[in-house]
C-alpha cells in the first residue's frame, strides 16, 4: 500500500513537473522566436536596404553618364552628386572613384560653357583620387584610363596662366608615348590642342 501511495505521489509530481517543464520551455520558445524574429526581420531590412541604395546610387552613376552625353552637364552633376551624398558609404571603391572622377570631368565641362572658377579646386580633388588610384599593372580594378583622361581634361580647362599652361603640355606630353594610356591617346591629344589655344594674359 505505501508503495501505491509513493508511486502515485511520484507520478503526480513527475506529471507536474513535465507540465511546468513544458509551459516554460514553450514560453522560452516563444520568447526566443519572437526575439529571433525581429532580429531576423530588422537584418533582413537592413540589408535590403543597404543593396536598394547600392542599386540608386549604380543607376544615378550612369545616369549622369547618360545626362553628360546628352551636355546635360547641371544633371549629370546633380545626379552624381546624389549618388555619392546617399551611397559614398556602402559603394564598393572602384564605384566611388568612378564617380567621383566623373563628377570633376562634369565640373570641368560646365565650365567651359559658363566660368565657375570657385569649383577648380573641388574638381581638382574629386578627378586626383582616379588619377593617383591608376594602376597599369597592380589590380585590374584600377586599370582605368579613363581616370587619366579625366585628370588631365580638368587640369586643362581650368588653366588660369601661361605657367600652369606650359605645366599641362609638358604633363601630357609625358603621358603620350605611354602603351598603357594608348586608349585615350587621342583625347589627351584633344585636351593639348585645347591648352595650347588658350588666350592668357598672364
């Protein structure tokens, strides 16, 4: 009889026990679910988030190519200028000097069509990043001509005296013969004609 009462005690509380055992374990589950859920959630969001800004930035990128081929010069440079301002951050480096070279090239454009001398210094800046990132042989990432192009093209419509003229035909004079600048050879050629018919009075 004691063994009865013992072993029914002993089921009743070993039940009771796996009861509370199960209501805690499944009030952790939902804890840890609903935790999990919104920590997911906010990942997910954030990385969504940060490929939707990538994707704009890309797109505003090529769309101030496409406004500079259109001599749609202010857009081109309000464009760029957005991509940079929401994306300079996650953009891989390539993008951002990418960018940022053609934005100086734009400002250079602008420039010829309507004196905005205030700009030189900035455009300078934003065209040197490519100009000193070229590599001909390190990383093909950085095998970018273009970037030369750009350099050299600010520097020369932002000459202001006969010194930084003869400075700039020497400078691509010594770009010229180079193999690895072969295929911008005639646009350096352009910026030298350019520089050279420059009328300075100083």
């Amino acid at each position: 009889m004691e063994y009865e009462i013992l072993r029914d005690v002993l089921i009743i509380v070993v039940s009771v026990i796996a009861v509370v055992s199960a209501v805690i374990g499944g009030i952790i589950f939902f804890l840890l679910r609903s935790s999990l859920t919104r920590d997911v959630a906010t990942e997910v969001n954030k990385r969504v988030d940060i490929e939707c800004r990538k994707l704009r930035a890309i797109s505003d990128i090529q769309l101030g190519v496409t406004y500079w081929i259109q001599n749609s010069y202010d857009r081109a440079i309000e464009v760029t200028q957005r991509a940079l301002e929401d994306a300079e951050d996650i953009l891989d480096e390539t993008k951002v000097i990418f960018a940022k070279s053609n934005l100086g090239y734009y400002y250079a454009e602008k420039h010829k069509q309507e004196p905005i001398w205030h700009i030189k210094e900035e455009a300078m800046k934003l065209v040197k990043l490519g100009y000193e990132k070229y590599s001909p042989v390190i990383d093909d990432r950085f095998q970018q001509p273009d970037w030369i192009d750009n350099y050299v093209f600010v520097k020369a419509v932002f000459v202001q005296t006969s010194k930084e003229r003869d400075d700039v035909v020497q400078f691509i004079d010594s770009l010229l013969p180079r193999k690895d600048l072969k295929s911008i050879k005639s646009c350096l050629g352009d910026s030298k004609k350019y520089v050279s018919e420059l009328r300075l009075t100083s």
